[in-house]
C-alpha cells in the first residue's frame, strides 16, 4: 500500500467540536472528516457530495500533530436573527459567542498521510498538491484561516501487527489501544482524548464517531496495540 504524505501548514485553525452549542470549542487537531472536507476541496467536489467517495471504505487516512499548539478565545459578534427581517435590519443588535482559535509560536502544522483505493484519485490528488493546483483554496476549518500544503513524497507502507510496545507518530484511535496499553514511564506527556467524528451519511449527519489519544507537544506514543499499523520509513501510524 503506498501513502501520499504531505504538510498542512497555517497560522490559525479552528476545528469546531460537533457536540458543543453556542460557545465555538475547538479541537487542538483536525478530525478525519476535517482532512475529508480539505481532500474534496482540491479535487473540487461539491459541499456534501463526497461523502461516500471519501468515506473510511476507501480512503485511509492519518495524522500527525507536528506542532505544539495553544488556544486562545476570541468573541464575534454575530447577528441577533430572530426573525427574516432581522438579518438585514440590525435594530436587535448582536449576539457575541466565544471562538476558539487553536494557534502556536510556529503556526499549526499537521502531516497527513493518506491512501485511496482509487488510483486515478490518488494520482489526480498527488498532482494537484505538488503543483498547487487545487481546486477549491483549502483552509484550516473555518474559512479566514488559509493554509499551505507542502508535499512531502508517495511511500510504499507496510502493514505490520506485535504484541510488544511500540512508538507510534500519528493520532490513535482509542479503540486500537490494548487494555493498559500506554506506556507512559519516563516520558513527559500531555495526553488528551477526544471524541471526534470520522465519518458522514449524506447531508452530513454523522455516522460514526471514536475516541483518539494523541500528546498534545506532538511527541509519538509507545503504545500496544490490538490491531494493525503501517510502517512508513522510519516511523510507525494507524489509520483514524
């Protein structure tokens, strides 16, 4: 199996919480369905009409937090729509909710590996993000927050399976993680889960969700496993 792996990179991200209500949270990494949303927006499909070409069957899909990241809240002032009328007469003022920007001393950046099993995909989705050809302009989960895509290579993976501990870079499903299987001895961690989507039925209603760990400064998880991963070179990731 061969993986194109390539950069996000971006000053400030916002990678909205599917549960939260009023108040914008944000994730500190973007959930599968985020890199779906930016995959779909450099091949140039139509808002919601990726979801099934794009779903967890037939692309792979991992993620590597390479940036420490820290979140800070801003306040818009969105507009008090209570009835048709108040969206263009602004006598009922506004309504302030808190934002929450996910941003760093470096920016955000975040290394993506992914594999279609569609060859024509991958080849048209490799092309694009060497040349910077994309479609739509893609951005880091709300649309004032732009970003760069660097291309990193296309690399054969090898699908492999122990029992033992093992050092693993990119963010892991829960799920995969044996029973006591972070080792956490000696390592100076600031573990976080969160519950996130990884996938959609059409008109974006969610249909699956899954817990992921991952450290928050970036650093790999030596971890056991009860499931497969990929060794790319000299590193190790699992699929969200």
């Amino acid at each position: 199996m061969n993986f194109l792996i390539f950069d996000i990179k971006g000053r400030y991200a916002h990678f909205r919480k599917f549960y939260t209500n009023s108040s914008s949270l944000s994730y500190s990494v973007p959930p599968r369905t985020t890199i779906e949303g930016i995959i779909a927006a450099i091949l140039g499909y139509e808002r919601d009409s990726y979801y099934d070409i794009l779903s967890t069957e037939k692309l792979n899909i991992a993620v590597r937090k390479i940036s420490p990241t820290k979140k800070i809240i801003q306040t818009l002032n969105y507009i008090k729509a209570t009835s048709r009328d108040s969206v263009t007469d602004l006598k009922e003022g506004h309504t302030q909710i808190p934002f929450e920007i996910v941003t760093g001393d470096k920016g955000v950046i975040y290394r993506v590996y992914v594999n279609h099993s569609d060859h024509i995909i991958m080849e048209e989705l490799e092309n694009r993000i060497k040349n910077g050809q994309y479609h739509y302009i893609p951005y880091l989960g709300a649309a004032p927050f732009n970003c760069n895509l660097n291309y990193i290579g296309n690399f054969t993976a090898i699908e492999q399976n122990t029992n033992d501990f093992i050092e693993i870079s990119t963010i892991i499903r829960q799920s995969l993680i044996a029973d006591k299987g972070i080792d956490i001895k000696g390592m100076n961690l600031s573990l976080m889960k969160e519950k996130m989507s990884r996938d959609f039925f059409e008109d974006r209603i969610i249909k699956e969700v899954e817990d992921y760990i991952y450290d928050e400064e970036g650093h790999p998880l030596r971890v056991k496993l009860q499931g497969n991963f990929y060794r790319i070179n000299d590193e190790n990731i699992v699929l969200m």
